[in-house]
C-alpha cells in the first residue's frame, strides 16, 4: 500500500483515538496484502487498510470502503509550464512514480491507456519519490494532499494536465 495511507488518512485517526484511550498500543505493520490477510485471520492484526482489493473469502472478511485520494503531476521549475499538459506532452517527461505495480499506477494505465508509463524512477516510499521530484529529477505522480504544503509554499508546481487523473479508493477489511 502506498506510504502516504499512513501519514494522511491514520495519523489523524490515531491522534484522535490516543487523546480518548491513551494506554491502547498501537502497532502499524506494512507488509504484502496475502500477509497481512493471514494475520487478519489468525487475529495478530485487527484491520487492514489498503488500496488495493481486500479478499473476502469463508473467513467473514468485511470490506468497507473509507475515502478516495486525488493524484496529481508535480514537478519542480526545472520541468514546469505554465500551459495545459496533454498526455502526448506527459509522455515525453521524465516520470518518477511509486511503482509499476502499485495501484495508483494500474489505474492510471487503465483510465488513460494513451499514457506511457516509462519512468525514468521507480520509488517504492512516497516520501523517496517526493525527495526526487525535489531534486530535478522529473515529475512525480503523487497523492495530491500530501504534497500540498509543497505546492503552497512553491517548493513543488502542479502540472496543468488537460485529463483527470482517476481516484484512489480506500478500503477496511476486518473479520465480523
């Protein structure tokens, strides 16, 4: 799952949860999605929250969705325009992206199958792929909120693409 699920969607949720009940641990595990559903199912987690699809299976996995994140193109002065940027003109810069297999990405291909995904990076941490985009070294296809700071204060720009990127869904899966 993509790093930023923690940072914008858990953190809040977490602060929230700690001010009421402050001596509950809590343990975020990052790891496969067939792990972390195997230990859904043997209770070493409570939840899973992902992007990507959620098995349900004889186990009474319950599936809910919770938000939907907006991704953008970001780059630095060294890549930006100011005019619209058509997906012929994407698929001529260098894209940093957080994976080929990531779900962001997949979706991505599939809205738009006239995008070429041929990054010149693969980062497999949010945080990696911003720290690149910083330092000149393409566009970025990142979660929108989370480079929001970035975009206000000018350290990132956000290209004017002339098609919308689609959202990234978020689920919960738990055993009823």
């Amino acid at each position: 799952s993509p790093s930023y699920l923690a940072v914008l969607y858990l953190s809040d949720l977490i602060t929230d949860f700690r001010k009421k009940y402050p001596n509950i641990k809590i343990e975020i595990v990052s790891k496969s999605m067939a792990d972390l559903i195997a230990m859904l199912q043997t209770q070493n987690i409570d939840i899973v929250i992902d992007c990507s699809p959620i098995p349900t299976d004889k186990s009474k996995t319950e599936v809910k969705y919770l938000t939907s994140f907006s991704h953008c193109f970001v780059t630095t002065d060294k890549y930006y325009t100011n005019k619209p940027v058509g997906i012929e003109a994407l698929n001529t810069l260098p894209l940093i992206i957080c994976s080929q297999t990531s779900e962001e990405i997949k979706l991505l291909k599939n809205a738009m199958s006239e995008i070429k995904i041929n990054p010149v990076i693969e980062s497999w941490t949010t945080e990696t792929l911003v720290k690149l985009v910083k330092d000149g070294n393409g566009v970025g296809y990142i979660q929108e909120e989370y480079v929001r700071g970035d975009l206000e204060n000018g350290t990132l720009k956000k290209l004017n693409i002339s098609f919308t990127p689609p959202k990234l869904d978020i689920y919960c899966g738990y055993i009823s």
